[in-house]
C-alpha cells in the first residue's frame, strides 16, 4: 500500500507560495530524518531541505531564506513550506523518509508536481 502520502503541489505564479505535506503511514515507523529531494527536466535530483530527529535543518543554497522544513512527530509528517517561488523552482518534488529500526532503509513518496509559471 502507499506508504508516503504527499500534498500541496500545484501550479502557482512566480512570487507565490505553496506548502508541501508528506505523511507516513503507520507501517513506517522509527523515523530518523525526513527531507525532500526535488528533480527538474533534465537535471538531477537534489536534496531541498532535511530535517533529522533533533530538529536540526539542512537546505540546498538556491531555497534558503525562502523555503521552511519542518516535522510533526506525533502525526510523522513533513511540511515545506515554499515561499517566494521562482520558475527555476519547477520539479517533482519528492518526499524522502529514513528509519533506523529493525535496519536502516529509506522510503521515498512518488512525487508531486510543483510548476511555478505565469
């Protein structure tokens, strides 16, 4: 079944905002860091934004200062929240989740459309 569930994304107009949600299901479990990666035609995916299990953040330059990760444990969902977008902003973005227990493994959501026009 899905196990990462992702919101938010959509079409929006340059200088816009729009916020991003991913929610674990109850078969994931033992979350350390949650992030998410973006991918834009013909280029590679990048990590955006991390956030591990201390509440300690990671951003990729070009987001910084407009893009917020945060996490709710209790709910183990991700938000980002993109403010100021820009057209180079265009990607999939997906969610990434990474757990520790009975091993190490990370799951991935299929990605959400963010497109970022006018």
């Amino acid at each position: 079944q899905v196990q990462l569930v992702e919101s938010g994304g959509g079409l929006v107009q340059p200088g816009g905002s729009l916020r991003l949600s991913c929610a674990a299901s109850e078969s994931i479990f033992s979350i350390n860091t949650m992030g998410w990666y973006r991918q834009a035609p013909g280029k590679q995916r990048e990590l955006v934004a991390t956030i591990n299990s201390g509440g300690n953040t990671n951003y990729v330059d070009s987001v910084r200062g407009r893009f917020t990760i945060s996490r709710d444990n209790a709910k183990t969902t991700v938000y980002l929240q993109m403010n100021s977008l820009k057209p180079e902003d265009t990607a999939v973005y997906y969610c990434n989740v990474d757990t520790y227990y009975p091993y190490l493994r990370s799951y991935w959501g299929r990605g959400t459309q963010v497109t970022v026009s006018s």
